[in-house]
C-alpha cells in the first residue's frame, strides 16, 4: 500500500535538526508541505532556508514556527499556524 504525502501539511517538532530535519527533508521530496517547530528560531529558519533551496520540482515547502511545546499555550499557537 502506497501512502502519498503531497498536498498535506506536516507538523514536525524538533525540525531545526537531526532526526526531525531529516524527516521534514524526506517529506519535502515526497511533496508534503512541512512546518518546523522548536525553541531556537534562528535554526528553524536556516534548516527551512536549506531544506527550500534543495528542494527539487514538485516539491512541498516549508515553514517554521518556534515553539516550546511543553507550553500549552504556545503548543496551541503552533497548532493554529500549521492548519
């Protein structure tokens, strides 16, 4: 069974590096639209600046929000900017 990933967003926190850079890269690639969430702005923009510029045709973009989502408040805020 083949799941598509274009023409939705993803949600991805801890997006600025490691695993969840990766996976918002692969999501990218498949098409799907991704928003990057995390405590430092500055590394959610440079991976969003990267993952965009490599991004080839057909690809999704990305967007980043910085949050702490241990705070239900800015877990909330974050949720309204990725739907």
């Amino acid at each position: 069974m083949l799941v598509s990933l274009a023409d939705r967003t993803y949600l991805i926190t801890g997006g600025g590096s490691g695993i969840g850079k990766g996976v918002a890269a692969a999501v990218v690639a498949a098409g799907g639209n991704v928003i990057l969430a995390g405590r430092n702005g500055d590394r959610l923009a440079a991976a969003a600046k990267e993952i965009n510029l490599s991004a080839g045709e057909g690809s999704g973009e990305v967007g980043y929000e910085p949050a702490n989502v241990t705070d239900e408040d800015e877990a909330a805020q974050l949720v309204d900017a990725a739907t």
